[in-house]
C-alpha cells in the first residue's frame, strides 16, 4: 500500500508539472521534410489593448507592429511592442480603425487609417497617402500597397520624394483585366525593391506575381512567378533577397490537389512546393527561414520552414490556445542574435491574441 500512495502521489506530482507548463509544441511532422533540430524556441503573448489583438510584422531592431482592439469597439487601433527590460510593452500609433501592418528597419511602420494609407515614423505625426491600404514598406522607404483613388486604382508602389511620396500605379499582367477580375494587389517589398503578390490571368485565375524596378525609379510589367501548367493557382505573400514564399495548388486543376506551401526564386525563375501538407508561407528572412501556418486534422499550427536544408519545425504555442499561425520574422543582427517571429493565436474564447516567438 505506502508504494501504491508514492506511485499516485508521483503521478499527481508530474500531471501538476505538466498542467503548469505555459508552452506546448504539438509533433506533426512534414513526412516530405526532415525535422528540424529542436531549439529552445520560446513563445510569448504580447500585450493587448484588452480585446483582440494580432502582431503582423517585426523589424531587425525587434519592435513589433499589428493591431489591438479595447474591448469596447469591434475596430482595432495600430499598435507598436517593444522590448525593454521589464519585457514586452504596447503603444498606440494610429486611431479607431487602423492596423500596422510592416515596419521597416528605421522604425517607420505603414498600414491604413480609416481607409487611407497610413505611414506612422517613430515620434512623429501620421501621414496619410489617400484612400487605400499599405502593406509592406522596405528599408529605402518604398511602399507596395494598393490604392482605391482614380487614376491609380490598383496595386501601387509610393516611393520617397523630399518629406513626402510620389505615387505609382503598377502595370498589371494585362492592359485590360479580363471580365469580373480585378487587378490583383500587392504583399510585400525586398531590399531591392522588388513586389509580390498576385494578379490575374486571361482566364480570371488568380496567379502569384512580382513587380521588377527598372534604372528609371518605374516598375515593370507584373511577371507571372511560376510557369503557366505548373500550378492552378497561387499567390506570394512574402519575399527577402531572391526568394519569395507564398501558397499554391501544384497541379493543373485546382481541384485536384491540396494547397502547399511555395517557394520561389526571382532571379532564376525556379519553383516549387515547401513540403507536401496543406499550408502557407508568409514571411521569409534573410537566412532563408520561411514562417506560416500548415493544417492538420483541422487543426492551424505555426511552422518555421529551413529551405536551405529542406526542414520544418512546429512552433510551440500558449496552453488553451486554439488555431494559431505566424506572420513575419526578422533578421538577428549583433545587437540581438536572436530571431524573432511574430504571428497570433485564437483564443479559448474565440478572440485572438498577439505572440512572438523567440528563436536562438
């Protein structure tokens, strides 16, 4: 009997523990990909206004941009994280109805204001660039968004001109889209200037794109990213240097085939799925580490994708959370060798909650 009492009392002991733990990792390896070595990736909730709150973007220096409502309204504020030494704080920058949703390396975030793009740099006033949405600003201060003023009307890109900017509408795959297709829009900008996102074709299918800058400060014509025949369709929601990462359905026939992660390469035009489960990659850094979410058995995991080594990694997430996923990820730099990952999680009450994640 006393060794029954110290089994059941070593049990209750490590279920205790087990309950305690604020992280978990769910195991649901990618059987087309090797399994990452495991670091001691860390997750954190962000601060919150009081109501729902998701985290979009990070920059190299680690401030964290997203969005947060205050419980008392169904619309978000833009909201900015930092770290300092007592952890994670939060900060207004925009007012009711506006969500940041890049940042760049100096600290000047875009995204929209009650309809309008929405530039927010550190300490100042915001400025607004007409009725539209940013979505993702580079380090030279170029803005890809999309615009809803006429002429423009469709993906731009605003460029730095003195204490202001100068609109560009551009070109799409056709000079007349066809019937019932818009002209597709923006997702993201590198270093060099290069945009992608997605457009359409003459059939009115839905293909991932990118925009090239040209010596005279203009864009070129969107180029369909992948081969026509090699997906159904796709789209581009993040780029870093050469490679751009998004989703698509490899096959002729959507229909046919489950959604994949992608990647692919703007300076040779290669391409192909990352892995062979049903998910998206969002963000891509320097080092070639893609983020995003994969779907298994209903459930929405965050994943960190090594395409160099062709490995995946599940991110741990808060106990009690539901779906969850990331949006962004930075560079580490001297200062901060850590990597940071940002994203959001539902709640067990359906609301969602901003995280970062911290990587070795």
């Amino acid at each position: 009997m006393p060794r029954l009492q110290t089994l059941a009392k070593s049990l209750l002991l490590a279920l205790a523990l087990a309950c305690a733990n604020t992280e978990s990792a769910p195991t649901a390896p990618d059987p087309a990909l090797a399994r990452a070595p495991a670091p001691t990736v860390t997750v954190t909730q962000l601060p919150s206004l009081g109501g729902i709150t998701e985290a979009f973007a990070v920059n190299d220096a680690g401030t964290v941009v997203g969005s947060s409502q205050d419980g008392t309204s169904s619309s978000g504020y833009a909201v900015r994280w930092t770290k300092g030494s007592g952890g994670w704080s939060i900060s207004i920058i925009g007012g009711l109805i506006s969500s940041a949703q890049s940042i760049n390396s100096q600290g000047t975030a875009v995204g929209w204001w009650d309809g309008k793009v929405t530039v927010w740099r550190p300490s100042e006033p915001a400025i607004t660039l007409g009725s539209g949405q940013a979505h993702a600003i580079n380090d030279a201060g170029f803005i890809a968004g999309f615009s809803h003023a006429p002429p423009l009307a469709g993906p731009t890109v605003w460029t730095p001109s003195g204490a202001g900017w100068i609109a560009q509408r551009l070109p799409t795959l056709l000079d007349t889209p066809a019937t019932g297709c818009g002209p597709g829009d923006t997702r993201a900008i590198s270093a060099s200037g290069v945009i992608v996102g997605f457009g359409y074709d003459a059939s009115c299918t839905q293909v991932a794109v990118q925009w090239r800058p040209l010596p005279d400060g203009t864009w070129a014509r969107a180029e369909r990213l992948a081969p026509p025949g090699s997906t159904s369709t796709d789209i581009a929601y993040g780029i870093s240097g050469t490679i751009a990462v998004g989703a698509a359905w490899p096959c002729a026939v959507q229909s046919e085939c489950a959604r994949r992660a992608y990647q692919w390469s703007v300076a040779n035009g290669t391409s192909g799925p990352v892995g062979s489960q049903d998910a998206r990659a969002n963000g891509v850094n320097s080092s070639a580490i893609a983020v995003g979410s994969y779907v298994i058995r209903d459930k929405m995991m965050a994943s960190a994708w090594t395409l160099g080594t062709s490995t995946v990694q599940t991110l741990p997430t808060l106990n009690g959370s539901g779906k969850y996923w990331a949006w962004g990820i930075n560079n580490p730099i001297l200062a901060r060798p850590e990597t940071y990952i940002v994203g959001g999680t539902t709640g067990g009450s359906g609301g969602k909650n901003a995280i970062v994640w911290t990587m070795p």
